[in-house]
C-alpha cells in the first residue's frame, strides 16, 4: 500500500494480527510529512494517533495496543514522496 501527498488508505485484517505500524520517509529541508492513522478496534471506535516525519526524524511507530482489525491512514501533507507502512505481527 503506497499513500501519497493528501491521500487516505484503508486496510482491514482478520483478527488482532499487528502489534504496531512503522513509518520512515526522507523529507528535505523544512518539509514535514504529516500522517492521521486511525486504527480500528474489534469492540468498536478508533485509536488515533497523529505523527510526523521530518528531516531530523524520519521515523515513527504507532504502537497497536488494543484488539484491531483494520486502519485508516491519512497524509495531511503535500510533500512529493510515497509512503509504505509497515505492519509487523504479532
């Protein structure tokens, strides 16, 4: 799943699979990328957890702590660079 400048992705899984979601991005200069990943509980309602990713750091993990099945992630930027998250297991 690539997530560009501005756009929204969706992802559902089966079961509480992933215990966080990784990011890792390059920006140059002042540029900021910034990342809405909402993550969805199996009881109902969403973990929202707002990040960024800069030039000084590039990196973010968003833990997963409750039961999930699935998650949103919105760039609320417009820096030209793809984003991949990474889903490790559990």
């Amino acid at each position: 799943m690539q997530i560009g400048p501005g756009e929204t992705a969706g992802m559902s899984w089966n079961g509480d699979a992933y215990s966080s979601i990784g990011f890792l991005a390059d920006p140059q200069g002042a540029d900021v990328v910034a990342l809405r990943v909402a993550v969805h509980r199996i009881s109902g309602g969403y973990d929202v957890t707002e990040v960024e990713l800069t030039n000084a750091a590039p990196k973010a993990v968003v833990r997963v702590a409750n039961p999930s099945d699935g998650c949103s992630i919105a760039r609320k930027d417009q820096v030209a660079i793809d984003i991949v998250p990474n889903f490790a297991p559990r």
